[in-house]
C-alpha cells in the first residue's frame, strides 16, 4: 500500500519581470569601437544619452548608477590601452560606459525549480505550530544559466505554507575573494579535476607553498595572453584560473529582503551556471547552527561540487570540495556529525548512492556503497532528494529515482541513527510520481527535490515539477516511518 501524500495548492512559477543588472562584454575589440564612440561624444550628448537610460532603467534597479560605475572599471585596461586617461574622465562618462557595458538578465525567465527547504534563524513572533522558513529555488533563464533565489515563508499548524512578499530588486552580492592559498591541497584539487599535469608543473612549480591569488592570477594571465598559445595548454591554464577563483565570500547589504538576493555565477567555474543547492540547517557538537548547503557549479566543461555556509543569509563562505569522494553531482551533507565526523551522501558514479565520513567538511574520501537501484522506478540511477532528516526510529533519506522513458520519481529510505550505511527499510513504490498535470514542461515527467523538513510531525516536501515550477507535498511522518519499517517484512 502506497504512502498518502497531500499535494497543497501553491505554486512557484517563472517570473520574467525579476531582473538582474549583469557586466556585459563584447570582445576586446568591439568594446574600444564602443568607447571610441563615446569618447567623440560631446559633454551634452553624454549627459543627454545617460539621463535617458537612468529614466528606463533606474526604477528597475537598486542603486543602478553605482552598477554602471563597477562595469566601467572592469573595462578600465581597455580604456587605457587606448591612451586615454581613465582618472580624467568625467563621472558621467564613466556611468555611459559602464551602462553599455550592463545588460538586464532575467534569472528565473526558464524556470524556478529544485527547492530546498530550511528553518530560518528567526523564529519569533510565531504562534503555537507555526514554523518561518526559508525556501531556496534553483533559477533559469536565458541559456539555461543557473542561480539561487530564495523565498520565506510561514507554515502554519495546518502545515499551509504563507509565503511573503516578493522584493521589488533584485541584488547581486559584493564579492571577496581568497588571497592565500596552500600549495599542496591546490596541487591535489586540480589533480581530482583530471587537469593536464605538464601544464600544472609549469605553472606552479616556482610558487611558494603559501602562495597569493593576485599573483597566480597574473601568471596564468600572462601565459593566457600568448596569441599562438596551444588549445589543450588554454583549457588546462583556464581550470588553473577557475579553481583559484573558486574560493570567495559574498556580501548582501542588510537593507535587502531575502527575496531581493540571488547568488549568481561569480567565478568561472561557474559560469554555466550554479546548479541544486540542498542547504540542510547543520548544527555542531557545541549546539551553534549555521546553513550549509552542497552545489554543483558547471563552466560548460567541468563540473565542480562546492559548498556554501551562511548564519544569517546576508553572508555566505563559498568553497570547492575536495576528494575522491567529492566527484560527480547529488553531494547531500547529514545536518549533524556522527561519532565526531561530518556524514555526506553522493552519487560518485552517477547511478548509486553513497555515504562518507570525514574531520573535515571540505575534504572527501573513501565513499561506502550505500543503495544500487533495486526497483524498476529507479534502474537507471538512484540519488538523494536532500540531506537525511533525523528521527526517532533513523535517519530518514529522500532518495530520487530514475526508470523507463527517463521519468524520476520520489522514494524514501530509513538507516540507522548510529551506523547510516545500515538500511532499515525502503519504500518498494515511489512516495511521489509525476501526476498528469504535472508531466509538461522544460524537462517532462520530472519530480524533483533538494530538501525537506519535518514539522507537526509531517515531512513537508518541496517539489519541482518538469524542472519548470515547484510546489510542495505533506506526508504523515508516523504513516511514512511505519511503512518504511514494514518495507524489508
């Protein structure tokens, strides 16, 4: 007998109106045919032209001005390889430029799906049975690039979920990033990333064991700007470069609603997009709580698992993971340590899940088999749907699973409180399979999710549907634990 599921009547659909002001570059060349131009223009017509674009565009961002003056300076080494005093141009001319260097990008224009879900930080002024949460989306737009996005909202005794209201901006984050780095777990990362070795040697060979970002940075830049410079030699400088950019912190001013903050591609390694995020509330031996979250970043060759952390959502700490273990995509962290180490699920070949162990929160190894697809729903792969939630009775596991035509459904999985690669019991039938309705969209017969929570003694399960919308489901805790414990009768 198949486990009841409540689906509730909300639904996040894609909104093309929420809008981002991103750098724009259009070639080394072009943009000083650009600049050319601007620089022929008198005083009046700069002014004239920029008053034109503040009245189109400056209801639609925060602060754009400030935008258009960060996007200049990006390009300030073409401007001055033109031999032109950058310092000596007016602020007006600076904002033109910079605003020919700026595009709107509609972040969630494709899609807003693979939702998350986490207890906020702030839980007061709630009545009995309510919880404040907080749901992150994974959001798409123009060529498929992939960023964060959050909502907050309350779920109620009912467990209905009240979302609140969406920002009027959208704000990008301030970027800082790692100045030092160890020269030796840098060596061994861009080895887990297969990159080419003789191209490693020459670079890093006369780098110190603790060495700067700013000068490895120049080096590559360096070798990068060879005009002959060979194909294989580029891509291997390139994952050199996108590592060293990997490691960063991001800043959201305090004057922004959670729903107003996206964290967008920033280094490199990224730029394809950031892809499922499954933040998990993790709290640690001494009871202090942060969110942490797992994410794959994609450049259009390589992917990279990373992992973010945050106490407040207005701070985040961005670092790649590290290991054999840390391969492939699905990483899902447990939302404690067991036996005094941190615990992670993965799907390192792509078709089983697995569970490590480690001291180290960015450092993974030795991956234990831990589920091979068993039932016809999921022999092409099995997968986490999100970190594990304890309970009473074990480790609760909201697995994904993939079978005929390439439908995913939703299963669920019970292991051990003490010993997680001992599997309690397994649901034989999915928990959740694509309904009818919810079989269309940018990727058909699609349910997916990257994390629940438990509350009023129900699992509440966010869902995306056809990796175009999301939702969220109910479920009994006491029907689901019961059934999982039946499963293996």
């Amino acid at each position: 007998m198949r486990v009841s599921v409540t689906r509730k009547n909300i639904k996040f659909t894609p909104d093309s109106r929420r809008v981002v002001a991103r750098y724009f570059m259009n070639g080394y060349e072009r943009t000083q045919q650009m600049v050319t131009r601007i620089m022929m223009l008198d005083d009046k017509q700069v002014l004239q032209t920029l008053e034109q674009t503040l009245r189109e565009f400056a209801r639609r961002h925060r602060n754009i001005s400030a935008v258009f003056f960060r996007h200049c300076e990006k390009i300030r080494p073409v401007i001055e390889a033109m031999q032109i005093d950058y310092e000596a141009l007016s602020l007006d001319r600076k904002m033109l430029i910079g605003s020919y260097c700026t595009m709107e990008y509609a972040i969630e224009s494709a899609a807003i799906f693979n939702p998350s879900i986490v207890e906020d930080f702030d839980q007061t002024g709630l009545e009995a049975g309510e919880k404040r949460v907080i749901i992150s989306f994974r959001a798409t737009g123009e060529g498929h690039i992939s960023s964060i996005v959050f909502r907050r909202g309350i779920l109620d005794r009912d467990n209905n979920l009240h979302i609140m209201k969406i920002g009027n901006h959208i704000d990008k984050a301030e970027i800082e990033h790692k100045t030092l780095f160890n020269k030796e777990r840098f060596l061994t990362k861009l080895s887990e990333m297969h990159t080419t070795d003789k191209y490693i040697v020459q670079i890093m060979q006369d780098l110190p064991n603790e060495f700067e970002f700013a000068v490895l940075k120049n080096i590559l830049k360096q070798n990068l700007s060879d005009p002959v410079i060979r194909e294989e030699r580029r891509i291997a400088l390139q994952e050199i470069l996108w590592l060293a950019n990997s490691f960063y912190d991001l800043q959201f001013k305090h004057d922004s609603d959670i729903t107003e903050r996206v964290i967008f591609p920033i280094s490199d390694s990224e730029s394809r997009g950031i892809e499922d995020a499954r933040f998990v509330r993790f709290v640690d031996d001494d009871d202090s709580a942060r969110v942490m979250a797992t994410y794959t970043a994609y450049n259009g060759h390589t992917i990279l698992p990373k992992l973010i952390s945050t106490e407040d959502f207005y701070n985040f700490r961005v670092m790649p993971l590290h290991g054999a273990g840390a391969q492939n995509k699905n990483l899902a962290l447990f939302p404690r340590k067991i036996k005094g180490k941190y615990a992670m699920l993965a799907r390192i070949d792509g078709v089983n899940n697995y569970i490590m162990y480690s001291e180290r929160v960015t450092q993974w190894n030795t991956p234990i088999l831990l589920q091979e697809p068993r039932y016809t729903w999921e022999f092409t792969q099995i997968g986490n749907c999100g970190s594990p939630l304890w309970t009473t009775e074990g480790w609760l596991v909201i697995t994904h699973g993939v079978g005929t035509m390439r439908r995913y459904c939703i299963g669920a999985s019970l292991f051990d409180l003490d010993d997680p690669s001992k599997e309690i019991g397994r649901l034989k039938e999915p928990l959740l399979s694509p309904l009818e309705d919810e079989r269309e969209g940018y990727v058909p017969n699609v349910v997916y999710s990257c994390g629940a929570i438990i509350h009023n003694n129900s699992l509440i399960l966010p869902y995306a549907v056809s990796d175009y919308c999301s939702t969220y489901g109910v479920v009994d805790l006491a029907e689901l634990l019961d059934a999982l414990k039946k499963s293996n009768q």
